[in-house]
C-alpha cells in the first residue's frame, strides 16, 4: 500500500514539473497591452495624444494610432489615425486635427497585431474654447483682401500686408539689389528671396521706413500696431512664452517638419516668412534668414535713431520682443483703429 502510495505521488509531481515547463515556454496573449498615456498641446481645435505598448512587439504589429470620438470606447471603425512615429521605447504620438472647441471627446490607443487589434484604456478630454472671433475682410489700396480675427476687444488682420503702394496711391519701391536696399533711408519692400511665390504665401518684407512713413502703409481705418499694441496682445495670449506662442502659431504644414505642435488658439494664424537684411549685409552671406522658422513683425514704435520693436515666434513657439534695425526687411501685421 505504501508502494502505490508513493508511485502515485512521484507520478503526479513529474506531471505538475512538465505542465510547469510547456507554460513557461509561452508567451501569454494579454502580455501585448496597448497603453493610452497622456494628453497633451490642448488647443480649441487640436489635441495631441500618447500612446504605446512592449517594444518587445513592435516587429509584429501591422498598424498603430489613436481612435477618437464624441461617443465612449471609439475603435478603428470611426475616426482613428495610422502612425508611423514610434520609437525604440514603444511610444508614438498623434495630432489630432480638426476638432470642435469646448467639446468633450473619448480616445483609446490601439495597436493591431496578427492576433487581432487590441485597444488602451479611454481616456477623455474636453477642447478648449477659442479665443478670438472671426470678422469682417478689409481691402487694401491695391485691391488685395485681408480676413480679420477679433482677439480681446481688438481686430486683426489674420494675415501679413501685401501691399505695394502707401494709402493715397504712391509707389513703395520694390528693392531686390543688397547694395541699394542697405543704403536705403526711405520705404521699400521685397519678397522673402526676391521669389514672388514667396510673396504670394507670407505678404511681403518691409524696412522701417515704409512703417513709419506719414503717408500711410496700412488700409484706411487701420495702423501698424505699437509695441504697447504687441504687448497687450502677447500678455492676453499668455506673455512672452511659448504659451503666447503655440495660440498664435497657424497649425499648417508651412513651419518646419521640427516644429513643436502649435494650437493657432487665437486664430492669429502666424505663418513662418523670415526676414531679409537683418543685419549689415556681408559680402557673401544670404541676406534671407528663417523662412518656415520665424515669423517677424514690425511695429510702429522706435527704440532709437536706428531700429524699432519688434515680435517674433519661433518654430518653438518661443514668443520674444526685441528691438532690431529699421533697415531689416519684415513682414507686417495691421489692426483696426
């Protein structure tokens, strides 16, 4: 009786060691988990969601993104996005675009294998609301059209100047020779690298002086804002950071593929048109600087005998003000009076 006993027992310990062995030896289905991280660049009409999963598996997954929607637990039969930027780590990103302000939308994560696609826990968030009004269109002396944005109280021209003429009808000079435009004391204008389809995207490069020439540069009823103008508007927006920077940033494809993801929260819209001259020219050197990097404007108001202020935002989103020289050739905004 012992001996049975015993025999059974030995019996069932090499069963439970070989039953041991075979699971360890696979890999369990639910070790392939797709996480739904973060939210983040939350704008009135864009959010940008995180994901991931076990780099382990990134060789056998066929497709990855984002789902999202106005109703819980999207999956890729509704709106969902394809990604092909995960890294070593696992993680990947999407931009979503365009979306509704002040809404609450529902997104998961998934990633899709030869087992089937599998989804990340919902996470939810709620767009902001925008904050600027769209408004009427002005009309420059050359029969150019502007549409406008009205941003705390003010109205704006929600693109750069392109004119070519001051307000009563006379010619501003354009200038495409370095030398000439160097030595230049009065107004005049130019395309980003003398292209005209430059001019066509981002308006036309203006010195100073056609700022602040008394016949006038912008359309009747409006002005070339003041630096005081500028400053309201960047504080209202969040101040000289990349806060300010990100809502007055066009979210389009015309800023560089290194860009950080902007909001265009404000609807100013601001499109990357570098500048031209920006400091004495050298023998040799590109005169034209940062285009789809940096966008420039004037503004009315002189910091000396030799330069005015300025703004810019960089591909960054870095918002600064810095006085630069009246000879540097930059894009201009208007608002209204």
């Amino acid at each position: 009786m012992k001996k049975i006993l015993i025999l059974t027992l030995v019996t069932f310990l090499l069963i439970s060691c070989s039953s041991d062995d075979d699971s360890s030896t696979t890999i369990p289905e639910n070790l392939f988990r797709v996480e739904t991280s973060s939210v983040n660049n939350l704008g009135h009409q864009s959010a940008t969601v995180f994901g991931g999963f076990n780099p382990t598996f990134i060789g056998g997954v066929s497709a990855y993104g984002i789902c999202y929607g106005l109703s819980p637990n999207p999956t890729t039969a509704g709106p969902h996005t394809t990604e092909t930027n995960i890294n070593a780590t696992g993680t990947f990103f999407s931009n979503l675009t365009p979306l509704s302000q002040n809404t609450t939308y529902y997104v998961r994560a998934y990633g899709t294998n030869s087992e089937g696609t599998f989804y990340g826990d919902q996470i939810t968030f709620t767009t902001l609301s925008q904050l600027f009004t769209n408004a009427g269109t002005v009309t420059d002396v050359d029969g150019n059209s502007y549409a406008s944005v009205i941003i705390n109280t003010k109205q704006w021209m929600k693109t750069n100047l392109n004119v070519s003429k001051y307000r009563n009808g006379d010619v501003i000079p354009q200038v495409t020779d370095v030398t000439e435009w160097e030595n230049l004391t009065t107004g005049a204008w130019c395309y980003y690298a003398n292209e005209t389809d430059n001019g066509t995207t981002y308006g036309k490069l203006y010195n100073w002086y056609a700022v602040n020439d008394p016949r006038g540069l912008a359309p009747t009823g409006w002005h070339i804002p003041t630096d005081q103008e500028w400053t309201a508007l960047t504080t209202f927006l969040g101040g000289t950071t990349s806060v300010a920077g990100a809502k007055m940033r066009d979210t389009g494809a015309l800023w560089s593929p290194t860009a950080a993801i902007a909001t265009n929260q404000s609807g100013f819209s601001a499109l990357p048109g570098g500048q031209g001259y920006l400091t004495t020219t050298v023998t040799g050197e590109d005169p034209f600087k940062f285009l789809g990097e940096v966008a420039y404007w004037w503004s009315a108001t002189s910091s000396s005998a030799n330069s005015a202020y300025t703004v810019n935002v960089s591909l960054t989103n870095s918002l600064t003000r810095s006085s630069i020289r009246n000879k540097a050739a930059i894009s201009v905004r208007c608002v209204k009076n």
